[in-house]
C-alpha cells in the first residue's frame, strides 16, 4: 500500500514537472475591411484557448503604432479555457491599408529560457477610406484649430538686435458669429501695428494682423522663441497663439576701423567636452576658460545650452583685455538612463567671432 501511494505521488509530481500552459489563438488575423476615416475607432477581438496543461498568464501585450489594446484577459486563463485581446485602431488621420501587428508574450516555457523566443504575433488590418475635406481643409487653415484661425501661426526670423521684423498673419472665421480678437499684453516687444478688420471679424470673413518684432526691446541674443497669444469669443478655442522662433545677432556693422582693430577677441580653451558615465540622480561638473585676446572688453551676452541636463555659469561676464573667466558647466543626471548630447551656445561681443558653440556629451548609467 505504502509503495503504491509513493508511486501515485511520483506520477503527480512527474506531471505537475511537466505541465505547460500553451495558447492557440482561433485566428492571428483580425481584417476591418474597409473602415471611414471619421467614423471613429474600431476594435477587433482576438479569442484564444489555453491547449496546455497548467494556468496561461498573458505576461505582456505590446501594440504597434497607432493600435491600442489595453483590454485582454489579466487573470491567468485555466486549462482548458477561452480568453482574448482587443484591438483598437484609430482611423483618424490615417487613410489608406494598414497592417499592425501586436505582439503577445506569454509564461509559456519557450518565454522563460534565457527570454530569448519571439513573442507571439497577431495582426490587425484593413483599409481607411479618406474623409471628405473639411471646410478648414479646403481653404488651407489646417495649422490651428476652432472656428476663427490663423492661417500660419508660426514665423523664423533672424535679425540684428538693431532691427524689427514686421510680418503678416492671416485670419480667417469659419463660425456664424462674429469673433473678436484682443492681444494679450505679455510681450513688450511685439505689438500689433495693423489690422484689415475692425474689433471683430465677420462671419465668413478672410483678413490679416500685422506684428512688429522689436529685437532691441527683446534685449537678448541667439535663439529665441515667444508666444503671443490673442483672446477671442470663439467657443472651441478662445486662445489664438503665434508662435516665433527667433535668432538675434549683434550689429557690429558701425563700428569703426580703429573699434574693430581693438575689439575683444574670444577664445575658448575646448570645443567639446565628455562627462563620460554618470549615476543617475547625481550630478558632475567640468570646467573651461574664455580668455580676452583683443584689446578692450570681452562681454558674455549669453550661455545657453541645448538641453536641460546642462547648466553653465561663469565667474564673470565682463573680461578684461588679456584676463580669463572661469565656465562651470554641470551635467544633472536624472533617473532616465542613457547618452544625453546638447550643444552650449556661448555669445559675446567679438565682432568676428561672437557665437561659438561647445558640444556636451555624457551618459546617465
């Protein structure tokens, strides 16, 4: 009796070693057919069954771009029993075939091998039938939204910190009303110096807003970028924004022969520089030096880097003929790990040289 009581627990221990949970999926392939691009998402279900012999567990379900499928079985799916995932596809935007796929990970053994085994893969598919044009479309304000919009609401420009640029703005209002426009007073250094309509534009009515960007009011240098921002009745969006990207050089184009021949000269002692491996969440600093090779002062209008893992400063910014300034540039290493590259603009008043540029680099372990 006792021999056979062992022999029935070495049989269910040989099984229970064994067992495997195994999913087999009714179908790898879910076809929309042809689906409107306005008519909102569309989801698919994918129905599998666990073929094994102990509990699946869905470990990971990654979509592709543009699927989403946050809705599948979470609690381990018995021998024996059905589960599934759901697709969702958003057509919007997105005309034409589409193929996606979706890629399923499972606790089945092959998974649990050094991780290597390629996941399961699904597919979604089907074909988006192109919306009519909207009424925004067809007049070509496709770059803001809500009923009254700007044409083009982003303008570049570089400039002396001499000049004003003045640029034209479009406007249209799609809305049945009439819709008011009032600039907010945030930047001192733009303001509107025409307008084709009044304080409102009409009902179907096209016109367009003229700005004045004052480089010399802006009192800064290198890239730039400002917001002006319009308030308006409209009911989808009251905010109207325009965007500047603006570059700001130094005029030297007065200066005399004799100011040139005595002019700053700046020179800096590297051109790029390597943190190298940092920790996350700490911090390291490096140091480099601007030196005055000309003949009056050296000023620093502005250091700025590309990325905000960087800072700089230096220990002055006014340097006399033949003295050093001191720049301490320190990398801020957060918890996102990997190579984190910027570029630190360095702008002066050296009339041959005024912007240089030192690359940065460092890696965050």
């Amino acid at each position: 009796m006792k021999k056979l009581s062992l022999f029935v627990l070495l049989v269910a221990a040989f099984v229970m070693a064994n067992a495997q949970p195994k999913i087999q999926f009714d179908s790898n392939t879910y076809d929309f057919g042809k689906i409107k691009e306005e008519g909102g998402k569309v989801t698919g279900r994918f129905e599998f069954t666990n073929v094994g012999d102990s509990d699946l567990v869905l470990v990971n379900v990654r979509p592709g771009c543009g699927c989403t499928a946050a809705n599948y079985s979470h609690d381990p799916v018995a021998p024996g029993q059905r589960g599934y995932i759901e697709a969702t596809y958003n057509p919007y935007n997105r005309p034409g075939v589409f193929n996606k796929n979706i890629r399923v990970t499972t606790n089945e053994p092959q998974f649990k091998t050094e991780g290597q085994a390629a996941p399961h893969m699904i597919f979604i598919k089907g074909e988006v039938i192109k919306r009519p044009p909207t009424e925004f479309e067809k007049a070509g304000y496709t770059k803001t939204s809500g009923m009254a919009r700007f044409y083009e609401p982003n303008v570049s420009i570089s400039i002396l910190n001499t000049e004003v640029s003045r640029d034209t703005f479009k406007v249209r209002n799609f809305w049945t009303k009439p819709v008011s426009f009032t600039m907010e007073p945030k930047n001192s250094f733009v303001k509107e110096v025409y307008r084709s309509f009044g304080n409102e534009l009409q009902p179907g009515q096209e016109g367009f807003i003229v700005l004045e960007y004052d480089a010399a009011a802006r009192a800064s240098f290198g890239q730039l970028k400002d917001i002006v921002t319009y308030t308006t009745n409209d009911s989808l969006e009251s905010k109207k924004h325009i965007h500047y990207a603006v570059n700001i050089s130094e005029d030297f184009s007065k200066l005399s022969a004799k100011q040139l021949k005595n002019a700053p000269v700046a020179a800096l002692n590297i051109t790029e520089y390597d943190f190298g491996q940092v920790q996350k969440n700490s911090q390291n600093k490096a140091t480099f030096t601007i030196t005055n090779n000309g003949k009056s002062t050296l000023i620093l209008r502005k250091m700025d880097a590309s990325s905000g893992y960087y800072k700089a400063s230096a220990d002055k910014n006014e340097i006399p003929a033949g003295e050093t300034a001191t720049v301490t540039v320190t990398f801020k290493a957060t918890s996102r790990a990997g190579v984190q590259k910027a570029t630190l603009e360095i702008i002066t008043n050296d009339p041959n040289n005024h912007h240089q540029v030192i690359n940065l680099k460092g890696q965050i372990l």
